[in-house]
C-alpha cells in the first residue's frame, strides 16, 4: 500500500505559474513556425518557436565536433549575427545577439547500491565509484545521458532510465513525490537511498559506447525521484542537480564538444569534467560571477525518513523489534527525495546581481535570478516585466512549452536591449538578449525574477564551483571566452 504522505517537490522545485497564453494569438496568427525541441528547465521542454517572417529568430549553430563536420549542420538553423571582432578585443565577456537555444549540458550517470546504514539520512561525497550494482546490471552498457541541472533541487530519473539501471523497481520504496509542471502534474517514486555518479560525454567510448567509470564522480546515500510509468505523457528527463554540484568543482568546456550517437540519438555538449573542491588541477577563470546558495542556512544534503509507528506511538511494536536488535533501523525508507537542508530546504545557486535594461526602462541590481545548466533558455518573470514595460499582448516571439503532463502551452519571448551582470574581473555584458516571460516559483518563496540559462554563454566555457553549506566558501560561475579558432574547432 502506498503511504500516505506526498511530497510536493517540483522538478528543479520550478513550477511555472502564467503564460500569458490568452493574449498571444490575434497577434501571431501570421507569424511563421519552427519545430525546435529545447531544454526550458524543470522538465519543460520547447517544442516549436514563433516569430515574424521578417525577423528570424537567432539561433545556435552547432559548433564542429569530434563527430560532426561543418558541412553537415542543419541548414534550418539561423545562425546568430556574428560577433564583432572589435567588441570582443575591448571586452572580451561582450556578447552580441546571443541565440534563443545554449548548450546543454549532458553527462553519463551511473547507479550502484551503496548506502549508509538505516537512521543516517546525510549523503557522503564519493571521488570513485564505489558500491555494487544492482542486479543485472552491466554498468558498462547499462548507463544513462542526463543533465547535468543547476536548476533541480533533488536528483531526477525518467522511467525508462530507472529500468535499464536497475533502479526501477527493486529500489523504489512505497513513497511518492508530486512533480509540478506548466500545465500539471505527474506523481513520481522515491527511492531507496543509493549511489548516483557522473562524467562528461567523454567517459563514454564513441565507438563501442562503453562507459569508463575511472574518472566518474558522485554521491551515495541518496534518495532520488523516479518517473512511474507515464503511459501516454512524456517520460521525466533524468537531471542530476544541485544537490551533486555544491560539493564538487565543474569544468564545462564550450571549446570541446564532444557527440554520442545512441539508439538513434544524437547527444552533442561541451566536454564536462568534475573535480573535488579543492583540486589543484582543476582549472581556473579569471572573470568570477559571485553566486549564492539560497535559501542561506544549508547544512547537508540529505532526505527526509518515514516514521510511520502507527496511531498509537510504536503501534504496538517492540523497540527492539523496530531497531532489529543491532541498533540500526529497519523500516525507515525515505519519504523525501535527498535535497540540500537547512534553515530552509532545497537550497540552489542564484546570481547575486542582474542588471537588466530595454529602452528607457530598466530593472537594476536584480537578486532573484536562478543559474540554471538545465535551462537552454533566458527567462524573466512578470515583476521584471513591469519594470521594463514588456506587453504580453505585443511579443516579439513566442514559443511552445510542453509540460511534464505533455500539454503545450505559450509563452511570449522578447529582445532585451542589454543584460548585464557584474563579475570579479571583467562584467559579463550581453546585448539584444532573447527571454522567455514565465513567473517561476522560488525556493524561497514566491516566484524567482528570472533564470539565467545557457544560451548566454554558448562562447565561453565556464566552472560551475560548488559550495555555500555552512562554513563553506560561497559557490562562483567562473568564465573563459572560447578563442574563435580554437584547435578543436578547426578540426
């Protein structure tokens, strides 16, 4: 029997609240349409993009890669207006007409069984893989391409990921989890505690597509999300999010893309690789984004247990029973998925300061913005809307959002005149910036002023540095401008 207890825990704890559909279509009934399918964060996925016959929207080329010549891009695309050769030597963190789509960021992710005993809910930073397998399990053949996703709160896996590695059904408990979406919700299960780890693209062989886990890091004594059968919705993507990166230091190299082509998917992104906190060979950027962990106050990561002792205390069970006579518990699976705890719950990185500007309006020293791997997308909320006078009724764009219930939804997007956002070394500046307008709910309360996706940095490469639990550094965005004729690229 199913207990009781939901946990609403959104995907990436984003759950969109407007969309200003009503008043988008006497305006874009002419316009012309582009399927395009987009990671828009929290499960949400961009299915097709409107604009105005006579201004296409700018979208990323994909840049050369070990597997994909230039000849062979698909020629649908917009490619972006160029960059101006002039900007880029006076402020080499200027960016010109960034594209609607970044990057995104997928990684090999690995499971074994390796758990603390019962009663201790914290996780433990694991530099190896270590732990068994679940039963059946090639870990060689049987491994999963997620995201890796600043934007989740708690670590997520699709169903049909969870089945091939071996996570569903034998490690589900009886515990559920609600996901929330832009146009519903879907129920997921929570997991036994585990072992989660990850490498770039580069661990997996592109040949034979055999994993080497050699350089794999993670976590274990985790509780993660699971997609349940989703029959005719969309199966949830697998994200590995904040509750990985804070305590590791990330390298995301936008100068070395890398493809897998797996059962008729392509997966093209940058060559990730994870380093403890810490590690001297880790490299580093001099230009610094300043992020913080918020809520303030985490501690650990960990989940949340079940005490379900009945109505009356122990329900009429023997406490030597309930301990197993070892001192360690035997029924206390987890009722949560493991997230970042402290003051307040399922902390993740925002970016201190925003400053944001179209026309005569502006929207100044904005602290509500969300980093988000997992987003391809720039998005603003309806606060900063108001302050720059964006019209829901007059968009520029607008996309088509599928929620994780597989309904599409619109979305009105706009071309910002400048987002600027200031860094130890040079300001990290970008002009005529695409967004999306969505209202996202906040980890702390009411809805975020916007997230700051991928697309803004689809020419740098960049160091997600973990931290921001107590008595830790706070965690940084470091960036790197790709040189334009980089080694790999001219390939």
């Amino acid at each position: 029997m199913k207990r009781a207890n939901l946990i609403r825990t959104g995907l990436g704890f984003l759950l969109v609240l407007l969309t200003f559909a009503s008043a988008l279509a006497a305006a874009t009934d002419d316009w012309q349409r582009q399927d395009v399918d987009w990671q828009a964060g929290a499960g949400r996925r961009i299915k097709g993009i409107h604009y105005p016959e006579d201004r296409p929207v700018p979208v990323r080329s994909p840049r050369p890669t070990r597997a994909t010549r230039p000849d062979r891009r698909d020629a649908t695309f917009y490619a972006a207006p160029s960059r101006s050769a002039t900007a880029v030597l006076a402020n080499e963190m200027l960016v010109e007409s960034p594209p609607v789509d970044g990057f995104v960021p997928w990684i090999a992710v690995s499971v074994t069984t390796r758990r603390k005993a019962e009663l201790e809910f914290e996780a433990d930073v694991e530099t190896s893989v270590r732990g068994s397998y679940p039963s059946g399990v090639n870990p060689q053949i049987d491994y999963i391409i997620g995201l890796f996703d600043t934007g989740a709160s708690a670590h997520v896996m699709g169903y049909a990921d969870g089945r091939r590695v071996g996570v569903y059904p034998g490690l589900l408990t009886a515990s559920e989890t609600i996901v929330s979406g832009v146009t519903g919700s879907v129920v997921a299960s929570v997991t036994q505690p585990l072992a989660v780890f990850i490498g770039g693209l580069g661990a997996i062989d592109p040949e034979t597509l055999l994993l080497d886990s050699s350089t794999m890091m993670g976590e274990s004594n985790v509780a993660i999300m699971v997609g349940q059968n989703p029959g005719t919705f969309p199966d949830l993507p697998t994200a590995i999010g904040t509750p990985m990166s804070v305590y590791y230091t990330t390298v995301i190299r936008n100068d070395r893309m890398l493809t897998v082509e797996r059962e008729d998917e392509t997966f093209t992104a940058p060559d990730i690789r994870v380093y403890e906190t810490g590690d001297a060979q880790a490299p580093r950027f001099a230009n610094v984004i300043p992020l913080e962990l918020r809520p303030l106050g985490g501690i650990s990561v960990q989940y949340i247990p079940t005490l379900d002792l009945g109505m009356g205390g122990l329900g009429g069970l023997d406490l030597d029973d309930i301990l197993g006579g070892d001192g360690f518990a035997t029924d206390f699976p987890p009722a949560s998925p493991s997230v970042i705890i402290g003051n307040s719950s399922q902390s993740l990185f925002f970016v201190h300061s925003v400053d944001l500007y179209d026309g005569v309006r502006s929207a100044l020293d904005k602290d509500r913005f969300m980093l988000d791997t997992g987003a391809q997308v720039t998005v603003v909320g309806s606060r900063i809307a108001a302050r720059l006078e964006l019209d829901p009724s007059e968009p520029e764009f607008e996309v088509e959002i599928q929620g994780v219930t597989g309904d599409i939804t619109m979305a009105p997007g706009y071309y910002l005149d400048a987002i600027d956002i200031p860094a130890l070394g040079q300001w990290f500046q970008a002009r005529q910036v695409p967004v999306v307008l969505l209202d996202i709910s906040s980890p702390e309360g009411g809805t975020l002023d916007g997230i700051i996706g991928m697309n803004l940095f689809v020419d740098f490469n960049l160091i997600v540095r973990g931290g921001g639990l107590f008595l830790e550094e706070d965690p940084a965005l470091e960036l790197e401008r790709v040189a334009p004729n980089s080694e790999l690229n001219a390939e």
